[in-house]
C-alpha cells in the first residue's frame, strides 16, 4: 500500500465512506482484482465531482469503477484512490425538437437496468443495452453497443468534471466515438471525469419495446456463457468476429488453471474457480499469438486493464 497523505484521507472522509486495502475482487464481475489502497464511494454526482476534486488537487492518482464489468484489476490491487461510482440519479423526460425526449443520467447508473426501465415508460433507443452488465458512464467511455445498437446512436452530451473540480458540458461529437472507443480511451481527459450523460430517446410502444428485449435476451441466453466473466474480451476485426479467429485456432475451452475460454463463446474467458489476473493474461497472450500467428491478425483488447503489472 502506497502512503497516502493523511489530510487527504480526512479530506475523502467528510465527502463519503472511506475503506482501506478493500479487495477489489468483491467488486467485479470477474470476482478478481487485489486491495485498493483507499476505496471510497459515492453516492451521487455531487459527491463524485468532490472526490475526483480532492484527488486532483492533491495530485493522488485514483481510478473510477463503476459496476466493475469489462476491467481486469491486477492480483496487486490499484495503488492510490478507488472511486466506486453509485451516482445513479435520472433527470426527465425533457422534451426535445422533433418529438423526441431527452433524459439525464447519472454515470453510475447500470444501463441495463436504465434501458428495461424506459422501455416500459415507452422511450425506444436503449433496449440493446438490456443486458449489458456496466454503467452510464463506462458505456459513454468505451461507446458500449450490442445488436446494432451503441451509444453513439443515443447519446446527446456528458457533463464532466475537470482536473480543477470545475463542470462542463460536451456535446457528443467533441467525444471521438467510435468502435468500443472514444477520447476517453485514447487518454484525451486525464483527469477529468464523466458525472452525467444527455440520451435523445423516441416515444414507442412499451408491449412492443417489451417484445424487443425479450427478443434480445433470448438472443443472449443463447449466445453468450454464465459465470464469472469481464463480458468480450477482444474487440471484433473488421474481417472477422474476434470469437471465431479464436475457435479457429483451437482454444475455445482451453483452461489455464482456473481461467478457461468459453466453450459457448470463445470470446469469453470465465473465472472457473479461484483463477488470478495472471491466468486471465495468460489465456489473452495465448489467444493474441495463436490468432496473430495463423492469421497475421492482431486482436485487440475490449476489456480494460488495471492495476500494477497490468498497465
């Protein structure tokens, strides 16, 4: 564990609930991760926008996790702040030109559970993302999409944070979104820090919408393994699905320890038991040099990477 300066610890301490060396394990969908140093929680965007102040002005890293989905955190844990993100307020509908209806989300709130509920008031545009295990704001970050769908097909602006605990709007088009990344992905906000997210929805028909994601979850039951997982972890080529380059080259089911390639999605590594950040590495290494070597194809992570070791 890192020093951390005590008057910033009192400072986090009168904005929210402060743990030390708590395992990131038990926050993530992977159930691995080690301690982080400081582990706080915030409740609202107020709280996150105050936490993300302090740690800036004390120039102390720190790192936000939301519903901890598509991260693998080091067996090491994360040095610094751990910001886990609950700020799950929604704000609307706001009319908006053209009859469609605007809504404010907080960027801790899971966007499955925000998309099933707007299906069911009768706003259309988000029912691809009633299955996706994370949250507003990693959706915004790695402009998460399933079915056709993604982010950058709803999202109107984020509301941010700066380095200095000062907020600010950005309209979608300053955010370079494109597959499974976006300025955030490409390091262009250090610092800064999504508190809320402007989604342009259209008014539909709830049974119908409802059909929709019954529909889709059927599609995912079928498709995709239960378990212990970070959800895909490579991004598709534009040639191929990133799942069949690696059936091709043998490894759907293939175990390293306790970590094992779906044998429903190879896309998918599971923890099968009390597998560890490095046997995750160790099937994504493998998986990247089968694939590269007999298709002179290079796959690219979707999941994140957290911690030491793992940078």
């Amino acid at each position: 564990m890192e020093t951390i300066d005590r008057d910033l610890l009192e400072d986090l301490r009168r904005v929210a609930e402060v743990r030390l060396n708590e395992p990131i394990a038990r926050h993530t969908t992977f159930g691995i991760g080690g301690p982080a140093d400081v582990y706080v929680i915030a409740q609202n965007a107020d709280e996150l926008r105050r936490l993300v102040a302090l740690c800036n002005r004390s120039q102390t890293p720190f790192f936000i996790l939301g519903a901890g989905s598509n991260v693998l955190v080091s067996d090491k844990g994360i040095r610094g702040v751990t910001i886990e993100n609950r700020a799950r307020g929604l704000d609307g509908p706001m009319d908006n030109l053209n009859g469609s209806a605007v809504f404010r989300a907080e960027s801790g709130a899971s966007i499955a559970a925000l998309a099933r509920y707007l299906c069911r008031k009768g706003f259309a545009g988000l029912e691809w993302a009633g299955g996706i295990p994370g949250t507003i704001g990693g959706a915004v970050v790695y402009n998460a999409g399933a079915y056709d769908g993604s982010m950058a097909t709803v999202l109107k602006s984020v509301q941010m944070v700066s380095k200095d605990g000062l907020q600010y709007e950005l309209a979608v088009e300053e955010l370079g979104l494109a597959y499974r990344e976006s300025a955030f992905t490409r390091k262009l906000f250090e610092g800064h820090v999504i508190l809320s997210a402007d989604l342009v929805l259209q008014p539909a028909d709830p049974d119908e919408l409802a059909q929709r994601l019954v529909e889709l979850d059927s599609n995912r039951q079928a498709s995709q393994p239960r378990g212990r997982s970070a959800g895909s972890i490579f991004k598709n080529t534009r040639e191929y699905p990133a799942w069949w380059l690696i059936d091709q080259v043998g490894l759907r089911g293939h175990r390293h320890r306790d970590a094992e390639i779906s044998t429903k999605h190879p896309n998918f590594i599971l923890n099968v038991g009390r597998a560890t950040a490095m046997d995750v590495m160790a099937l994504i290494e493998l998986a990247r040099e089968r694939v590269e070597e007999e298709f002179s194809v290079k796959l690219l992570p979707e999941v994140a990477f957290v911690g030491e070791d793992l940078q």
